[in-house]
C-alpha cells in the first residue's frame, strides 16, 4: 500500500503558477496529483471533492486565489481589486457550507484592502506570503487540537469516526484524526472504526486508508451498523470534524454525524466535535442558520454501481451536510484548548483567549 501520508494534500507549486493536490475521487485505488493552473479547474476541484475537508478547502482557497491575482496583468490598484473581488466570488461559490473557504478568501482579501498603497507587485507577494502563512498555521493547528484530543484518550482505546477529518482533510494531522496520528507518534496503539459514510464513502475510502497507512487497527464499518459496534462495548469515544460551528456549539458536519451522536448519547459513549477555530462562526446563534448544501442526486442513484441501483425517475434527497445538536456533544476541540458546555460561554472564551495571544 503506498503511503498516503507521505504526499502533501494541498500543496503550492509557485514556479508553475498551479495548485498541486491529490485527486480525493481517485482514492484509494490510485494517488494522482493534479496541478490546476486555471481558476475554473480550482473551483471545480473544490465542488467536486477532489480537495475536500474543511481546512484543506481553506488552504486551497488561499492557494487559489493567489494564482488569480498573480495572473492579473494591470498597474492601477481598483483594477486590480475588482479583478481580485470577481476572483473571489467564483471561487466562493464552488461550497456553501464549509466556513474555512469564505474564511480564507476574505483574509486574502483583507491584505488588498489593508495595502492599498503598495505597488501591484508588492500585493502579489503579501498575497504569496499571507496564502503560505494559512497553510503553516494549519498544521501547527491541527497538531495543536491533536495533543488536546489525545490528552482524552489512553492507549488501546476504541475511537468512532464519521467521514474523513485526517490528514487528508487539512495540510497535516487533521483534526478528527489528529490524535490518533500523534499517539502513533508516540507509539501509543488504538482501534479505529470508521463509518463508511454513504454516498461519497469518505471513511471507507479515506480515513480508512489513512489510518491503515499509519499501521492503525482499522475496522470499516456500514454507516448503520454504529449502534451494533457501541452496543458491543468497543467504542471508548467518537471523534468527528466539523464544517461549521455556531456560537450556540451546534456543529455542522458530513451527513449522518448527528445520528452517530445520538447513538452515543444512548450508549453513554463521550462525543467529541474537532476542529480549528476558523470552523467556528459566532456570527450565527445556531445551526438553523447555517445553509445545507444540496448535492446531485447521481451520488446517490449510480455513482459507485456498475449499474445504476436505483429506479429511473425516483426522487433523491442527498444533503451533503447535518448539524448536531450542541446538547449531544461532549466537547469541542479546538487549537486553543478544549469547550465545555456550556458553549455559549466557553467558544467565546475560547476566541477572547486566542485574541490576547495574538496582541501579545
């Protein structure tokens, strides 16, 4: 098996002017990088999973819209600006739900606004450093929720995981999967069961080939079979990522993760949601107010079928994402230390904390 956790999952070549991935959709059967050199090919990428996962959706944004305003040929600033702004939009509206895309674009675009007065070609170069300095924050952020994550667990342990949240959703680590990459590190051994998370088959296709990359004990399970295996005791914790995150704590995150909470409740196993910062939107009071993006029903009707398995002309329903309910989890790990409920308090806490880190 090649070792997935050798190649870089975003990556920026700048000699080339191309964003440098691994194509997600080809796993685990084949490792084929892409080097995407247009705007349309970046946003294509991002709609069509071939760079997916929230932080690595971020980076890739950054990445991506450094090229477009590296492209722009003009001298004259609100030239430039409005080049940078159409840019944005487009890359923008590939994925509604995840809050790192938008995140990352409206800080590339706060160091055009904030350097109104530097040459066009001292833009492109903050732009160049500021797009790298997302990516460098990224892996120390996840190596950072990955240490407070692993402080939960001990050696031995069964982790519940839905979806992909490794190292193949974010620079490095991951966040959901974080921890268990560190405790390998550290030579400690865990069992990992992952979701195969129907339609796009994330954990059975991703977490599950990571993890085995990492010589961790991996089992993949149906999704509903998550109630079986915690009946059966083996399950110590559940570790998922998340999308977005109200001020409130609900979390956003793959399809199927608010069940697999539920689940937990029921089975007094601890539900823990794992992600940056840059995940957690206090703009918005509660999940109610976070749009659910709608994919395409052939993922679900044909897309893994040599024959189409459902009858022609059947209605689908495939929401990409859900929200848990902020009342079923545990606590929310973050790169500056782990919330509690209740959340309202703690996230805020959390964010007045990371501020003073940064005035220091």
């Amino acid at each position: 098996m090649d070792d997935i956790m050798a190649f870089e999952t975003v990556a920026l070549d700048d000699e080339n002017s191309a964003l440098v991935i691994i194509d997600q959709t080809k796993l685990p059967g084949e490792i084929k990088m892409l080097h995407l050199k247009t705007q349309k090919e970046i946003r294509d990428a991002i709609y069509l999973l071939q760079v997916r996962g929230a932080p690595a959706i971020g980076v890739a944004a950054g990445y991506g819209i450094y090229l477009a305003a590296k492209a722009l040929d003009t001298e004259d600033y609100q030239t430039f600006l409005e080049g940078f702004r159409t840019a944005k939009e487009y890359l923008n509206s590939a994925r509604p739900t995840a809050v790192n895309l938008s995140w990352a674009l409206n800080r590339m675009e706060q160091v055009v606004l904030d350097n109104a007065d530097s040459s066009i070609a001292q833009l492109k170069k903050l732009l160049h450093d500021q797009c790298e300095a997302i990516k460098a924050e990224d892996v120390a952020m996840c190596r950072a929720i990955g240490e407070y994550g692993l402080s939960l667990i001990k050696d031995g342990d069964g982790i519940l995981t839905h979806c992909n949240a490794g190292q193949l959703a974010t620079s490095r680590y991951g966040t959901a999967l974080a921890p268990i990459h560190l405790g390998r590190e550290k030579g400690m051994n865990f069992r990992v069961y992952t979701d195969e998370t129907r339609p796009l088959l994330q954990g059975a296709r991703l977490s599950a080939f990571e993890m085995a990359a990492d010589g961790v004990d991996t089992t993949v399970i149906c999704d509903n079979m998550a109630s079986q295996v915690m009946k059966n005791g083996w399950v110590n914790a559940v570790f998922v990522g998340c999308d977005r995150v109200a001020a409130n704590g609900d979390a956003c995150n793959k399809i199927g993760t608010s069940g697999v909470a539920i689940l937990a409740r029921y089975y007094g196993i601890p539900f823990y949601v794992l992600g940056p910062t840059s995940t957690i939107d206090m703009s918005i009071q509660s999940g109610d107010e976070i749009v659910i993006e709608q994919r395409p029903a052939h993922e679900v009707t044909e897309m893994w079928y040599a024959r189409r398995m459902a009858p022609e002309g059947v209605k689908v329903y495939n929401p990409a994402f859900d929200v848990t309910d902020h009342e079923l989890i545990t606590g929310i790990i973050t790169e500056e230390g782990i919330a509690y409920p209740p959340y309202s308090e703690s996230l805020k806490a959390i964010f007045e904390r990371k501020n003073e880190k940064m005035h220091k």
